[in-house]
C-alpha cells in the first residue's frame, strides 16, 4: 500500500520513530541497522512495510530497501511475525543474515534472540534458494543512475523469478546479436530463451 515516507523526524528512538509527513505524524517501528542510519538526521526517506494483523495495523521503516526486502522474506517464513523480523535485522546486518541464509549457518541465526533451532533451519530452507537466485546484489538499493537497456531488462527478467547468472547468459547473446533493441523486445526475446 506505501512504499515510502519522506519527511521530518520529530522523535527518534531505537525501537521506533515519528516522522511528519503533509502535517500527519506516523509512529513507524524500525530496527538498529536502521536507527544507525538515520539517528543523526532531521528529515529522512523510510521504506515501508504495512503489517494489517486481527488486532493491529503497524507500519515498519527500513533506511534501504534491501532491508526491506529482506524483511518482507523474513516474515514471510512461517512462524517470524514483524517483531521478530525486526528483532533479527536488529540483532545483524541484512548482509550478515542474508549470508547466514544462502551459506546455510543455522548456528548463527539462531543466536538472535527468540530464534530456535527449528525456526533457524526454516528461515534456511524456505530462504536459501529465493536469495540465491536473486544473487549478490539482492540488498543492493536500485541504482539511481540511469540504466542501459540490457540492465534494465535483466533487472526485470530476475524480478520475474530467473536465476541470474543464467539470464545474463541469454541476455549476452541477445545483445551480442542485435544492440538497437528496445527494453521490451530484448524481455520477449529472452522469455523465449529461457
């Protein structure tokens, strides 16, 4: 529903933050990785996770959308609600948890705090493959420069689901043959491929 909220810090916490927003105060809980970030700004860019429950409505802030993204895996697994997730990107880096995911250390996710064995080794097995197929970059922010055509297309084609190591292969071979592609074609072309 919200992507993100762009505004003013009026109160700031480890836990959580108001941020003023068009005259509209939005109390938003956010992790450590994330208070480390903005603690000492004014007015700050929050990704948002919009959690509706039976009883509650809570808005999550990210400072990246890496995290968030992480985040909205995380929960996704069965038995990590929100306070959990946030508690596991508190506890260490959305680098440090993604590793800890694709490597399969089910001892070091389970040292946070209200992670068991058998939750630590769900995370893993629900987790490991969605992450490796996103690749090294899963957390990296989208890059504000403008990006070249086969980029672009090679961003949505691993947005779409593909491994990819094995999208950059076709899209080579694409590329290679014809370079005046548009965007759409070069995805259509390598649907085809894949």
């Amino acid at each position: 529903m919200y992507d993100y909220f762009n505004g003013k810090l009026v109160f700031k916490a480890p836990t959580h933050v108001i941020l003023e927003v068009g005259g509209i105060g939005y109390h938003i809980h956010i992790s450590l990785t994330t208070y480390s970030q903005i603690k000492d700004q004014e007015n700050c860019k929050l990704f948002v996770s919009f959690q509706v429950r039976e009883d509650s409505q809570t808005l999550f802030g990210f400072s990246s959308e890496g995290e968030r993204h992480l985040f909205n895996h995380l929960i996704s697994v069965s038995g990590i609600g929100p306070n959990t997730g946030r508690m596991m990107l508190s506890s260490a880096t959305p680098e440090e948890i993604q590793s800890a995911i694709v490597n399969g250390q089910v001892a070091m996710i389970q040292k946070i705090k209200g992670i068991g064995p058998k939750t630590a080794q769900r995370v893993i097995l629900e987790l490991q493959d969605k992450l490796k197929k996103q690749g090294d970059d899963a957390l990296l922010p989208l890059p504000i420069a403008k990006q070249s055509v086969p980029e672009e297309a090679l961003s949505a084609l691993v947005m779409l689901g593909f491994a990819k190591n094995q999208v950059e292969k076709v899209l080579a071979s694409i590329v290679q043959t014809n370079e005046s592609l548009t965007v759409e074609q070069i995805i259509k072309l390598a649907l085809k491929k894949l």
